[in-house]
C-alpha cells in the first residue's frame, strides 16, 4: 500500500483542523475585548418638521422595560411638541458588528504603506532593491574597485543606521526604516563580499553577519519597533535572491540563513511579533524547499540534513517562546500558522533527505513524535502553554501514527492504527476537542477497511488474527468512549458509536470463526455457534465491569443472533436436522442456560425482555423437536410417527408450564407471558398439528381411544381446554367466547375423526374423504354420533340454562337432517339408511319433549 501520500493527507488535514480552531477561539477573545471597549452610547433625539428617535443597542433587563421607556419617550415628545405636528418615526438599531480579525501579515503591509510616513517607506524599498541591484552590476562590471564600492555602501549602511537612531522618537517611524535600511545594506555588503569577491573568509562573513543579526535584533527590541525588525529581517533573506548569478555553495546560502533565524530567536525572546516569526519562516523554508526540489542529490546528504535540523529546531523553539512571552490577552495564545505549518513542510524535506536509508523515515517519525511528546510533558502543566501542551501532544500522536507504516507492513500498520486511534478518542474526550475526535474517528476507520483487505477472512494465521483482536478491541474501546459521553456530543458522534460497535463485533466474529474452523480436528462442527457463544459470554464479563448501556442493548440481540445462525446453517434441510449432533447438546444446551443468565441479568434493564422469554421457549422447543423428530424418524422410517415426534415436546413443555408449582424465584414474575402467550403460541402450533393429524389413520396398533394418535390428539384438546382455565382471568370475555368455539370446533371434528378411523380398522375401509364417505356403515353411525353429541349438547344447555348450546345441539340436528335427506335417501332401500331415519327420528321428538329451548335472560326477567 502506497502510505505516504495518504500520511501526508492524513497531516495536513490535522494542522488545517487545529489551527482552525485555535484561529477561531482568538476571534471569540477578540471579540469578547472589542465588546468590552465599547461605551454605550445614548439615545439621539432630534427635533425638526418630522422627528426621528435613533435606539442605539442598549442592554435592558427585560422587554417590558424597553417598552415602557419606549411608550413613555413618544408620549414626552408628543406633549412638548404639541405644534407643530410631529412625526415620529423609529429607526431599528442597526445590527451588531461581529469583529473578525484580519490576517496580521496583511495587516502589516496595509499599515507600511498607509501609516507614518509613506512617502519614506516607499522610497526605503525601492532604495534597497536599487543598492541590491547595483551590487551585481558591479559585481558584474569592473568600474570601481571591489573595497571601494563595499567600503561605499558599508558607510552608507553605518550612516543610516546612525540618522535612524537620532531619529527614532520621530513620528511615522522614520528612525526605525532609515535602521532597517541600514541592518539590509549590511547583510548585501558582507554577503557580497564573502560569495562574490572573496574578500572574506567564510568564518569571517559568519562572525560579521551574526554582528549584523544581533544589531538588528538589539535595535527592534530597544525601540519596541516591528517595523524596524521586519525590514531588517526581509531585507535580510532578500540579499542572497537578488545578489544571486545561479552558482555558489548552499553551505554558504543555509548558513547565512541560519544566522538570520538566530536572530529572529533573539528577537522573540524579548518580542511576541507573530507576523516576524511567519515572514521569517516562509522564507526560510520556501528557499530551502526550492533549492531542495532543484538542487539536491542524495551526496548532499551529510551538508543539508544539520541546517534543515537546525532551522527546524530553531523555528520550534520560536513558536514556545511566542506562547510564553505574549504580554496581552488571551494568556494562552498558540501561533498555529507556526506550530502546525512547521511540521507540515518540515517533514516531507526530511523524508525526501532520508528517502536512500532503510527505515529513515520511520526514524524520522519516531523522533519528531517523541520530540513533541516531550514538549507536551514539559508544556501541560502550565497554564499559560497548555494549549500548545495540546497541540504539540496532537503532533506527537500524527508522527507516531505515520512512523507506523513505514516500520511495519499495511496490515499491521492498520492494526496499529486502530488503537492509536482509539487512543486519539480517548485524549479528545478528555480535552473537548471536536477535531481531534474527528480525526481518530477517521483514522479508525480507514483500519477497519484496510486490514481486512490486506489479510482477508479467510485462512488465517494466527498473527493475523491477533490484528483482528487488536482491531476489535481497538474499535469496541472507542465506542464505548464515544457512546458514554453522547449527552455532551453532536448526535452524530451516536450514531458513530453504534457503527463501531457493530463492526467491531462482525469482525470479531468473522475473524474467530475462521479459526474455529482451522482447529476443526478438535471442535467437531458447531463452529459458528461455539465462536458466538464464547463472544457473548466475554461481553456480558466486560459489561458486569463496565455497565455499559449500549452494549447491554446489544445484548438483547443474542438470541435472535443464535436463532440466525442455526437457520442460516439449516438452509432448505430444516426438518431434516440433527440440533444436537457432535457437540450440539452441549453448545444448545450452553445456549440455552446463557440466554436465561442474561434474563436474570438484565430483567428490569432490557425493554424486550417479555418478548425474548416468549421466543427462547418457542425456540427451544421447535431444537427439541426438531431432535426428537430426528431421531424417530430415523428408528422406524414411518411418516406416521414422525409426525406424532413433532407433537411430543410442546405438549409436554406446555403441561409443565401450566403447573403452578412450575414457577420459582425470579421466574415468578414470568408466570403470566409463559402461561398466556408461552404456551398459548405453542398450542397455536399443536393446533395446527391437530388438523395435520387428522389425515393420519393410525400409529402402531390401533385401539379406539387407547392408540398413541388417539391418546395424543386428546391430550392436546384437553391441555388446550386447560389453558383457558388457567387464562380465564386474564382473557376478555369475547376471547374466552372464542376460545369455546375453537375447542367445541376441533373436538367435533376429533370425535368425528376417531369415528372414522374405527370405521376403517373395523369395517375395512379405505382411510380416505372419498371412501369413508361412500360407506353406509359410516353414514349412518355418522348421522348416529352428531345426534348424540347435539343430545349432549341440549341436555348440558338445560342443566346450565344455556342457550348457545341447546341452539349449537339444534343446528347440529338440522346437519343431521339435511344429511339424511340428502344422502341417506338416495339409498333409502338400504338397512343403514332406514336405522338412521327411524333413530334421528326418535331423537329429534323426545328432545323436542324432554329438552325445550330454555328461556333468554330477558325471558327470566320478564317472569
């Protein structure tokens, strides 16, 4: 992976950020002085044909003040004006000036060249260019001597700086540019002198030049004067460019720079002038990143690096000493043009320098971010510098960051990368800084998209996992931290929290699984159950320690998560799995008693805990099922006890439930949700079995009423019928009404159906609609049954004087009616048929005379 462009982005998005802010916080003290400033002026009233009332903004305390004064102000001038006529109008106080602060560089120049004297400090610059250009040309045409034409401009330079000083208090600063005039012509002469005549060694245009330096810088301090200090030190850095014919030796050109930036250190040791440290900074390093980019070959190596360390540190040290000596308000001011522009051009030159070592640029790195983490060390405990603590503990963790991935390769570098950003988090949480965070939360996720691509998901070794480890700890770290401040965060930092989160535990789980599998031999199948189980017995231990909201939200997916991957892993096999193969007992079982654990845990802190009980039985249920099924129809290769299988284990788990002595504890705050709506679902499901059953004739050897089919259809009835017992207080009145019809419907149909499986053991008929109903046999004792059971039904309604049930007897009646008129008369000949008409007969009068229709409740009350 190409990582320096991207390390590159990664640092000037940091310094733009942070110098951002810092410019914004100077703006709100700015504004907050000039506010203090102002004087608040009073209203003006003027008095002409039409009158005009200006209300200038005035703090009042409330709007009902304001508006009495103003009442009152219209109500003087009406009665002192009576005539003539005034008019009164109000003029809106105009909006509130926002101060911004304008840049100070262009702030200088705009003041150079319209404050104090114009007229000389225009001429100051031509003069300069003027002397720098005669210079050359001297240089270049031999007219006069080479001492003389020095000598000439040197007692020129002596003479300035001397009428400059007399001239000092003058007004419009006319001693301070005569001064800096003066310091400019000095560095022209000697460098001159040095590179283009020779006239002087080396050493000494050195010890001549930081003369000058000191002069210079001694004078701007003295008389307190920017301006002087500025044309000295632009006057400065210009010799070499205008004086320069394209050769000469850059020890020469950096060392003469070095001298001027030491006396730019000297300056701001005694002088807090941001707009000097810039202007001196951008010459430096634009010069030198010119001549770098045109001039440099890796043999320059051991003649550049130490100037480029030099000015570095010298630049540095500028930026501390602006913080500590700033005499004004704010206290705490960062020059953040300095501090974050001077690793941002700084450190692509070094890595170009050491681009030919093996690891220079890690080392680079490493270096730059144990500097800055020691200035943090030193810086954080005073008030006055821990703001640039801030940002100088910023930088550190930006060239740690960048030294990782040219130590180590692309996957492990975003490893690495995860948790230095969770670390960031951390540190801008713990500093309020929105940025910051920002920037931690965009380099995490550039790890959680790099690493995987790097490695895979797939095969992995065990140090790449280790990353993945690495990655999710990295990744749940910094959603718990952004997830616990969210009440002092924008909400998308919430949101943020929420997505770490969920990546954090999917590649952990992709990641794991993947092993789990590599270690097969040993864990026979199961493996993406086993990896969930053990993740989520890990959470619960971090968040017992922890107490953390989210998570214990997250938390309240684990059984569906569970149910996912046993479906997902079913695929279209469904009703053909073995739950419980290998190690699937244990695992479900595990599952199973963990998904109670969290219950007890978290049951007054989880909304859906009702739902989860009611689903983990169902679930449960239908795995027990499911094995039970597997394992009959594997014994006896029948349908018919296959499908009786499917029936055993609710039933059973449904019985229990309804025990009152079933509920113990805890548990007993759960006994209405499992015996209302736990088992009422799992009779929904026997019900469904019921009407599946009913096409079933027999299982094993068939005894009316003492067969397994038999015996468990009515089992179910009955434990149905038993529900709306236990129910009968918590269902309404229309939903016990419908639970009797959904009873009384499926037991005529089971009585029916019982019937007709004696019939075809019995009388040797085709278990089937078709056949059963062609059968004499079995229409009449058909036509036998439903009238016993509509007998029943009457003599049950007069005993409980019910109507319902002696109208529900009646219609079964008239079923039997229409039926024998319908069916059984088309064969009347037949004996069947004759026994059927002559015994409905009988029935139908000595019910009509034995069991009336008993009275309606309003009939009783009418009596």
């Amino acid at each position: 992976m190409n990582t320096e462009a991207l390390l590159f982005i990664i640092l000037a998005f940091w310094v733009f950020t942070l110098q951002s802010k810092i410019k914004h916080l100077e703006k709100i003290v700015s504004r907050l002085l000039d506010k203090n400033r102002q004087a608040v002026p009073k209203p003006i009233v003027t008095e002409k044909q039409t009158t005009t009332i200006k209300q200038e903004p005035v703090e009042v305390e409330s709007e009902k003040e304001e508006e009495v004064e103003y009442v009152s102000a219209v109500t003087q001038l009406k009665t002192e004006h009576a005539s003539p006529k005034v008019t009164t109008r109000v003029v809106s106080p105009k909006e509130e000036h926002v101060h911004t602060e304008p840049s100070r560089l262009m702030e200088m120049l705009t003041n150079y060249f319209t404050g104090g004297n114009l007229l000389v400090r225009i001429g100051g610059v031509i003069l300069f260019f003027g002397l720098a250009f005669l210079v050359k040309y001297v240089a270049e045409h031999s007219i006069i001597s080479i001492e003389m034409r020095l000598w000439g401009i040197g007692l020129a330079a002596a003479a300035l700086i001397v009428t400059g000083w007399k001239l000092r208090d003058k007004e419009g600063a006319y001693g301070q540019i005569l001064q800096g005039l003066g310091v400019a012509m000095l560095y022209l002469v000697i460098y001159g002198a040095s590179k283009f005549y020779g006239l002087l060694s080396l050493e000494m245009a050195f010890f001549l030049m930081l003369g000058v330096v000191v002069l210079g810088s001694v004078l701007a301090v003295i008389e307190n004067s920017l301006s002087l200090a500025l044309f000295a030190t632009v006057g400065g850095f210009l010799v070499p460019i205008l004086t320069s014919s394209g050769d000469g030796s850059h020890v020469t050109l950096f060392s003469y720079y070095a001298f001027l930036n030491l006396g730019l250190f000297i300056v701001s040791w005694f002088r807090s002038w941001r707009v000097l440290n810039v202007v001196g900074f951008l010459f430096t390093f634009v010069i030198a990143t010119a001549w770098g980019v045109l001039r440099y070959k890796s043999g320059l190596f051991g003649t550049t690096e130490p100037f480029l360390i030099l000015y570095f540190l010298m630049y540095l040290s500028i930026s501390i000493l602006f913080t500590i000596k700033h005499p004004y308000e704010p206290k705490n001011l960062v020059d953040g043009t300095l501090v974050f522009g001077l690793p941002v051009i700084a450190f692509p030159l070094q890595v170009n320098l050491v681009s030919v070592f093996e690891y220079g640029e890690a080392y680079s790195a490493v270096a730059l971010g144990v500097l800055y983490a020691g200035l943090w060390a030193w810086l954080k405990n005073k008030e006055r510098t821990l703001l640039l603590a801030h940002s100088f503990l910023a930088l550190a963790v930006v060239f740690f960051t960048i030294a990782i991935p040219y130590i180590f390769d692309a996957d492990v570098s975003a490893a690495l990368w995860s948790l230095e950003s969770a670390g960031v988090i951390w540190i801008a949480l713990k500093q309020n800084r929105m940025l910051t965070r920002y920037f931690g939360e965009l380099l995490l996720f550039v790890s959680l998209f790099v690493y995987p691509e790097s490695v895979g998901v797939y095969g992995l070794s065990m140090a790449e996992y280790l990353g993945y480890i690495i990655i999710t700890i990295a990744t749940l770290v910094s959603a718990y931290l952004l997830d616990t401040h969210k009440k002092v965060l924008p909400i998308i930092d919430s949101y943020i929290a929420k997505i770490f989160l969920t990546f954090g535990l999917v590649l952990w789980f992709v990641s794991t699984v993947d092993v789990v599998s590599y270690l097969h031999h040993f864990i026979a199948g199961q493996d993406s159950l086993l990896t969930f189980i053990l993740g989520v017995v890990a959470l619960l231990i971090v968040n017992m320690k922890i107490k953390w909201a989210l998570l214990t939200n997250v938390l309240q997916g684990t059984l569906f998560f569970g149910m996912a991957i046993f479906f997902i892993e079913a695929n279209s096999s469904l009703f053909m799995r073995h739950p419980f193969a290998d190690m699937g007992a244990v695992l479900y079982g595990a599952f199973l008693l963990l998904h109670f654990v969290l219950l007890y845990i978290y049951r007054k802190a989880w909304v859906w805990r009702k739902s989860l009980h009611i689903t983990g039985l169902w679930f449960f249920v239908f795995l027990g099922s499911l094995e039970l099924h597997y394992h009959v129809g594997k014994l006896y290769h029948l349908g018919t006890y296959s499908l009786l299988s499917m029936a055993v284990v609710p039933f059973v788990v449904s019985i229990g439930l309804l025990l009152p002595k079933t509920y113990r504890g805890w548990m007993e705050e759960q006994r209405e949700i499992y015996q209302m709506l736990g088992v009422g679902g799992l009779l929904i499901a026997l019900g469904l079995w019921q009407l599946r059953a009913f096409g079933l004739a027999s299982v094993g050897t068939y005894i009316p009423l003492f067969n397994l089919l038999d015996m468990m259809q009515i089992g179910v009835l009955s434990v149905m019928a038993y529900w709306g017992y236990r129910n009968k207080n918590v269902l309404s009145e229309d939903g016990r009404k419908s639970h009797y019809i959904i009873l009384a419907i499926i037991g005529f149909l089971l009585i029916t159906v019982i019937f007709a499986r004696v019939v075809h053991h019995t009388q040797d008929v085709a278990y089937s609609l078709h056949a059963l109903w062609q059968s004499n046999y079995f229409q009449t004792g058909l036509s036998l049954l439903w009238s016993l059971i509509a007998i029943v039904l009457m003599v049950l309604s007069k005993r409980y004087a019910h109507r319902v049930l002696w109208l529900a007897g009646f219609g079964l009646l008239i079923v039997v009616v229409l039926k024998l008129f319908f069916v059984e008369l088309a064969n009347s000949g037949t004996i069947e048929r004759i026994i059927s008409f002559m015994v409905v007969g009988t029935l139908l009068l000595l019910i009509g005379y034995f069991v009336p229709m008993p009275p309606s409740k309003e009939g009783k009350d009418e009596q």
